[in-house]
C-alpha cells in the first residue's frame, strides 16, 4: 500500500478509516458496482508515471529516505506498521507454497526488504522495479544483510529496471510471482497480467497481497490517493475485487484463491467467533489473493496408476554439517519412465519428493531424514535436471547408510 509514503496525518487517516472499515466508510450509495480500477477514466501517459516513480526518492525528506533503509520496522507505540507489513507478506508467502529454491519474480521490489526475506528463505530472485534508484537502495540492504550473516558469495538476487509491462524476461521461467502493494502502481493493468501469465511456468502461482480494494465512491480511500499523487506523482490506482477477478480470468489465471487476513493470538473464550470479526487484513478491503497458471500436461502424471513412474538420482556432492546435522545434496535426476514429475500440486496429490532414508518404506526399522525436498520444476519423460536439498539427519544416527528415493 502507499500508507508509508503519506504524512503523519493522513497515514493515521487511512488507518482509522480505510483498513478496518473499508465497507462503513464514506461510500455513496447510489455508486454502481462496476468492473475498473479508480482512475480508469482519468488517462495518463505511462512516461509520466515512470517519471514519477524514479523521481520519487529525490522528493522525500530525509526521515523519508532514511525510512527506505529501515523499512518495515515501525519503532512507534505498537509497532503497526512492522506487524502489518510482515504478517502480509509471510502470509502470502506461505498460501504460495513454493518450492525449495523456486525461482522468484518480485514486481515492485522497492529498497528490498521483501527480496531481502526471499533471497534468505533460499528462493532464486529476480527483482523488477522501475526505479534505479530503489534498485540502488535494495542493492545496499542485500549486501549489509551478506555481510551481517556472514554469507559467502552473493546472494541469489538479480535486478531488473524496467516496467511490468517492458519486461523481458523470458517465458514459462518462475514458479511464482509476487507482487506485495505494489500491483496498483502498474500503468497497463491486462498488459502487466498477461506478462506474469507468460513468464510463469505451468503450475506456477501468482501471489498478491497488501492491495487496497477500491470501492465506487468511497471518498475516503479516494482522497488519501489523490493526496499521494498530488504530492508525488507516481500511480496509485487499485481495483474493484470484481474487475480484478474478471482481469485474471481474461489473462488465463485459475484457482483464484482469496484469502482473510488472520493473525494474532486470540482468548480461548472468543474461539468461535467468525473469521470476518478477527481478520487484521479483511478480504472486504484488501486484495490478499493467489491465481495459478494452468498445467496442462500432455502427457499422463504421477497420479495415473496405468503408466509407470521410473527415473535415475545421481548424487553429484554432497556436504555434511556436524553442528547442525544437516546434509546439503547436489543430484541430478533422470525421468526415464513414461508418467511427467509434478514440482506441485494445489490440491496436496501427485507431485513428487526426494526422501533421503534408511530401510525398506513401512520397515520397522525405518528412518528418514525430514524434510522431504520439493523438485524446482516440473520433470517431463526422458529430462534431467538438478535438485539441491537439504535434509535434517536425526540426532541419534547410526552406521547403516542412507539412500536418496523419489516419493
């Protein structure tokens, strides 16, 4: 959101009127719902926006500038700003459910805190914003954060300074796309919906959180951003939640998914109130939603008990950590049977894991080593890639080896 860009006054505004109570503010109730964003009527042309958006630091104050740096930790009464920010995008994160080191495209990196948290969760990163000068900043923060963990080699980052819209990255390349309050700044809203569709792999998953939901008339929501571009220029211009869904349908998005914001710890006396009373991020005023580009396979999967599943593991390297008792492996992987390797599946069947184990599966002197990896991508018939996981070795180990298998 652009909460954090405003003035002291008008941020305590948008939160005591527009986050909690988005459906009891000032909405006419003659406006019709319609199907289009807030400024859909008021054209502009996308340099301008652009403009604005690399402007943007040079137009701060320094607090503002130096906020950039410190961002979201919120060291006010209450620290809302931090929980508002960290709840969300932990959430969205989670309702992805992306692989181990999937590959990551981040619209709308900003300075860099969320890449910061993808790029140490161990996901591959590429960050697209369209100012250099955010991309300056965000390049700052990773390397302090290197330096601070002590991390050798740079982290798993790539910049790109362009527009959604421009992007050429190429196809069918993420296993997810996130974009945290910062889909309401893309000028071409189909364009921008139809680059994502193409860069995601089949199966991948778009996530979008921290959105404001426009409402026709809510004059509250609708002066803080006429405030914000009046001072700064840059684009603020959400959604209607039916335009948006009606726009993902269009662009070939399913499993549209969305989602209340619940956080927090609650009385065991209030346990059976609904969610619509405790959410923090209500779906009534914010977009917190996952869409998923089709997989549409063409040949059987896993879940086809008629076509056999069949492959080759070869164990590359490997690196054993005696404090942590952790075991990094590097393999390569061969499908050399007839069914495709799902990376994923939403509805929790058919995809396929490597278990580092000992034993035979069901023997009572089984043992695993948790967790089991994800594959990063999916693997079609006669295709080979490489997997790198990472196992816990239990902490009473004994002589007998383990064995890497496909589950």
């Amino acid at each position: 959101m652009f909460i954090e860009r405003l003035s002291e006054p008008a941020r305590r505004l948008v939160r005591q009127l527009i986050i909690p109570n988005a459906r009891e503010s000032q909405t006419s109730d003659a406006a019709p719902r319609e199907f289009r964003r807030y400024l859909s009527d008021r054209p502009q042309a996308a340099g301008e926006y652009l403009q604005a958006a690399e402007d943007y630091v040079g137009n701060l104050s320094r607090q503002g500038t130096d906020y950039l740096y410190f961002k979201p930790y919120d060291n006010r009464p209450g620290n809302e700003t931090f929980f508002g920010e960290f709840y969300q995008v932990l959430n969205i994160l989670r309702a992805m459910d992306l692989p181990g080191g999937a590959r990551v495209l981040e619209v709308g990196c900003g300075p860099g805190w969320v890449t910061e948290i993808l790029a140490l969760m161990g996901f591959q990163v590429d960050a697209l914003d369209p100012s250099q000068s955010m991309i300056e900043i965000a390049r700052e923060r990773l390397e302090a954060c290197r330096m601070h963990h002590r991390l050798n080699g740079e982290l798993p980052v790539q910049f790109h300074c362009c527009a959604l819209e421009e992007c050429e990255l190429p196809d069918d390349a993420f296993d997810g796309v996130l974009f945290h309050e910062s889909l309401h700044h893309v000028v071409d809203e189909r364009d921008g919906l139809r680059q994502v569709f193409r860069m995601l792999r089949p199966g991948g998953i778009m996530g979008v959180s921290g959105e404001s939901l426009w409402e026709p008339g809510n004059r509250v929501l609708e002066r803080s951003l006429e405030v914000e571009m009046e001072q700064y220029g840059t684009l603020e211009n959400p959604f209607t939640c039916e335009y948006l869904d009606r726009l993902l349908r269009e662009c070939g998005f399913d499993k549209v998914t969305r989602y209340e914001g619940v956080n927090g710890l609650f009385p065991v006396a209030e346990r059976d109130r609904p969610l619509r009373e405790v959410a923090m991020f209500p779906s009534t005023s914010l977009h917190n939603l996952t869409a998923c580009k089709p997989d549409r396979m063409a040949v059987p999967t896993t879940l086809n008990d008629n076509v056999k599943a069949r492959g080759e593991i070869t164990v590359l390297n490997s690196e054993y950590d005696p404090i942590r008792r952790a075991l990094a492996v590097r393999v390569e992987l061969y499908n050399n049977g007839d069914s495709a390797w799902r990376y994923s599946d939403r509805s929790g069947r058919g995809f396929v894991t490597l278990a580092l184990r000992q034993g035979p599966l069901k023997a009572e002197k089984y043992r695993e080593a948790p967790p089991r990896a994800r594959l990063r991508q999916n693997v079609m018939p006669g295709e080979r890639i490489t997997n790198d996981p990472r196992m816990a070795i239990p902490d009473a180990p004994n002589r007998r080896a383990y064995r890497l298998d496909g589950v």
